[in-house]
C-alpha cells in the first residue's frame, strides 16, 4: 500500500514537474516575443561594421551606442584602434583582408591608398550620394578634394582648415609673470623660462618649455614652420613649383628645433618619443607648452588637474613671425570612410551602410554624438548649447571618442550651436575659427602625382630623417642638402615635374 501511493505521489511530481518546465519554456518565449515587439532582434538589423581610431583612452559609453543603434535601425560593431598604431592597423587589415565595411582612412594614409582605390578595392559611391537627403547636400568642394580620378569614394570628416596654436600653462605663467607669447621670440623665451625659471616653485630644476614627438606635421615643427614663413607643402614661384624643404624659411625652422634641442629646453628624446609620453609630459607637469591642435586642450586640462588641482591652461593662436601671422592648413577633410567591396558583397548592402551613415546627419543622432545627453552632458538654454565646466572630463571619457564617427559636421545645418561660455573648449573652437583669417594652404592639394601616390611615403621619410638628424646634430646643413639630393634623384624630381604640369596646365 505505501509503496503504490509512494508510486502515485512519485508520478504525480513527475507530471507536474514537466508542466513547469513547460511553462517555463512557454514564459521565455513570451518574454522573447515581448522583446521582439519593443525592439527587432538585432539579428534582424542590419549590420554595420567600422574600425576607426581612439584618440581618447576609452571608447564612448555604451549605452551611447545603443541609443545611435536604436534611432538608425542598425546593429554596430565598431573596433576602435588607439590612435598611435592606427595607421599600421589599417595596412594590416587591408593585405589581409579583413577591412570593415566602413574603415575609416586618414587623410595623411589616403594618399598611400589611391593606388588601392584604382585597383577597385573600394566602392565608388558618388553614383549613390542623391539617394540621401543629407549625403546629397555634402560639400562639392570638399568632396573634390577627397576625388582620385575625378571619383568620389569617401565619405569626409570635416574639419577646419587649421586647428594648430600652442596650448601651455596659465598657471607659470603668472608664477614667472609672464604674459601670453605673442611672437616667435617671445615663444622662446617662454619656453626657456620654463625650462630654467622654476615655473612650478618647487625649487627643483626639473621642468621643460617643449613637449613634442616624433611626428614632423602634427608634432610642434610644421605648425613652427608656420611662424617662420615656411610653405605649406610646395611654394608657387613663378613657373616652378618648390617643396618646402627647400625654403630658407625650412632651415630656420630647422635651427629654431636646433636650439631647443642644445639648450634642453625640448624633452631630448622627442625625436622617438609618441604621442602618448608627449601628452603625460604636459598632464604630469613636466612640460608647459604643447604645440598642436588646440582642440586637446579639454582632454589635456582635465587630465593634468586630476594630478594637480591647481594647473591652470590657456591658448594662443597669433605667433607673429618674419612674415605676420601665418598657420598651415590641411584639406577640409582630415580623412574618409571608404568602404571595402571585400566586405560589403553587393549593392544592397553598400546602401545600408550610406543610409546610417546619412541617418547620423539627423539632428537627434548628430546633435547626441557632439554633444551626449541633455541634462547629463550640456544643457540647452534658448536653443543654444551650454557645456557647464564641472561635466568637462564626464563628456571626454563618454562621448568625445564619437567624434571620429561624425562625418561632414561643420556643415551640418542640424547641429546645435554652443554659446560662448569662456570656457577653454570655447575658446579652443574661437581660436581655430580666428586661424582661417591667415591661413597658408597648400597649392597642390587637388593635384594629381602618380610617383608621389606610389612613393611618397618612402620619400618623405628620407626628408624626415635628415630633418631630425639635422636637428639632433648628426648631420650639417651640406648634409641635409645632400639627402634633399638623394629625395630627388630617388624620384622626387619626377614628383615634381608630375605637380608642375598639373597645377600649371590646369592654371591655362
């Protein structure tokens, strides 16, 4: 009798133990359906895939992320390469063809990969822009200057013509009682009394006027060349075309380096030095002036008050040298999405990825990129935007890396404007819209050089090297000469010849 109910009672679990089960199953499904009717499975989306590089030490917030996801109906995923090995990453991807459908191409490596470009590599996309509200509208201009062969492949991040200027410490400066440079001379002499004057009173002799890096464009020389009169590129004189290192004003630049470098008033190793060291020898304070983009200043203020509350920064943009103010200007683009037919297979699939790119035009996923969160990260007072001071390092650690997203924000009528606050990213943006005032570009920027496409990397290396061993002693100026020499028999005069006959026969 016992054993039987014991048998009763044991099939009686059994059965309602397979109920649960079910209902358990039956519940998740519901769930999952529940889930289904907010928000597509993101195996529904379509995928856009992205690689672009991290110029801030983390990626933007994710739930950031998942918002643009949301309002452009796609499914991302983004690898985000630190800026330093970028370059490197992009050539490696590219042999071993593992581009992303969108991979983002600086504008200093876009010249490498034109040659890429005129095998077929990439799509063209000009042919599709009109299907866009928003990618219709795009600068003609600059979308002229990014052309190879006339065709449009890229899709531009805008940029202004120059943001270069000299970031460096208000703080020693009203420790030494000195005013903001204002000319080159005066810049040296900044330099020099941080690197000899205590500027940090802490009566140690363990301070510098200049970090810089290995880096003789975006690194402090070129924006120097600047003050000193030097072309941006190439010069026009008369019938001729003459590249910049042959300019007096180069080796002048060249002595100016030099003597940083002798009087140690440079980190001595800035030659091998990156990025990175360059930047931590301001935020530790090391070093108190930063020669670059202005635009770093936030990043950089709020990284060196976090190790000393009482660092103070301010910019300047007007060095006046030998010739007034002058600064160098890149393209309006400072690079390109191209998009890969490796990765993307077919027409189709090339107009999802155009779609979310001209969806992130809109004002409600442009205006989140730029800015974040209303609320969180500005605040919006009668249409304008405000970016209080105390949310500075919150908007650097969560939405400043969704810049390198944005393409063709300067023109973008649907941005929001920011007010002027006198805060320093204020001021930055100021400064880098004074600069287009005496801006110099460069006169073969829409030039077409098939040698320069396919060895000017290699070239410019032979001018970067005697710069620097020219700088750090290792050669003379007949040395130098000589490697300019050596530039041109190696394929350099063909570059030349090759610019001249663009830029004059399209001057007739």
């Amino acid at each position: 009798m016992y054993r039987a109910r014991t048998a009763d009672l044991t099939r009686v679990f059994s059965r309602l133990a397979a109920w649960l089960a079910l209902l358990a199953v039956l519940c998740s499904c519901a769930s999952r359906a529940a889930t289904v009717g907010e928000r597509p499975l993101s195996a529904a989306l379509p995928v856009v895939t992205v690689m672009v590089p991290l110029h801030f030490p983390n990626p933007p917030e994710s739930s950031l992320l998942r918002s643009i996801e949301e309002m452009t109906g796609t499914r991302l995923e983004i690898e985000w390469v630190r800026d330093e090995i970028y370059a490197d990453k992009v050539s490696t991807a590219f042999t071993t063809n593992s581009l992303k459908k969108a991979t983002f191409v600086k504008y200093t490596d876009y010249i490498v990969m034109k040659n890429a470009i005129r095998s077929g590599a990439f799509w063209e996309i000009g042919p599709y822009l009109d299907e866009f509200p928003n990618l219709r509208n795009l600068d003609a201009d600059i979308l002229k200057q990014t052309t190879v062969d006339g065709k449009v492949y890229g899709l531009y991040t805008e940029r202004p013509s120059s943001r270069q200027g000299v970031i460096l410490r208000q703080d020693w400066l009203d420790n030494l009682n000195l005013e903001k440079p204002g000319t080159i001379d005066e810049l040296y002499e900044t330099m020099r009394q941080f690197a000899y004057g205590d500027p940090d009173r802490n009566g140690k002799n363990d301070t510098i006027g200049l970090t810089d890096r290995d880096d003789l464009v975006f690194g402090a020389f070129k924006t120097l060349g600047s003050y000193f009169g030097v072309p941006n590129g190439w010069s026009v004189e008369g019938t001729k075309l003459v590249p910049e290192f042959e300019s007096p004003r180069y080796m002048d630049t060249l002595n100016f380096m030099k003597k940083l470098y002798d009087e140690r008033i440079v980190n001595s190793d800035f030659a091998v030095t990156s990025k990175d060291v360059q930047r931590n020898l301001l935020i530790q304070g090391k070093a108190g002036v930063y020669i670059g983009s202005m635009s770093d200043v936030q990043r950089l203020a709020g990284e060196a008050k976090a190790v000393n509350p009482k660092a103070e920064f301010t910019l300047v943009n007007r060095i006046a040298g030998p010739e007034g103010y002058r600064v160098w200007s890149i393209p309006n683009f400072n690079g390109l999405f191209l998009f890969s037919k490796t990765a993307i297979k077919t027409e189709d699939e090339l107009k999802q990825v155009l779609r979310f790119f001209d969806r992130t035009m809109d004002a409600d996923v442009a205006n989140l990129m730029k800015y974040g969160v209303e609320g969180r990260h500005y605040e919006l007072r009668d249409g304008k935007v405000y970016l209080p001071e105390e949310t500075s390092q919150m908007r650097v650690n969560e939405i400043a890396s969704l810049y390198t997203l944005m393409i063709a924000d300067l023109g973008n009528p649907n941005l929001l404007k920011v007010a002027q606050q006198g805060t320093l990213p204020e001021l930055a943006d100021r400064l880098i819209e004074d600069n287009e005032k005496f801006v110099v570009r460069d006169p073969t920027i829409d030039l077409e050089s098939p040698t320069y496409d396919e060895r000017g990397t290699e070239l410019s290396k032979i001018v970067s090297d005697a710069s620097y061993n020219y700088i750090i002693g290792q050669i003379d100026e007949e040395g130098f000469r000589k490697e300019i020499d050596r530039w041109k028999r190696s394929g350099g005069s063909q570059i030349i010849r090759e610019y001249e006959q663009a830029y004059f026969g399209t001057a007739k």
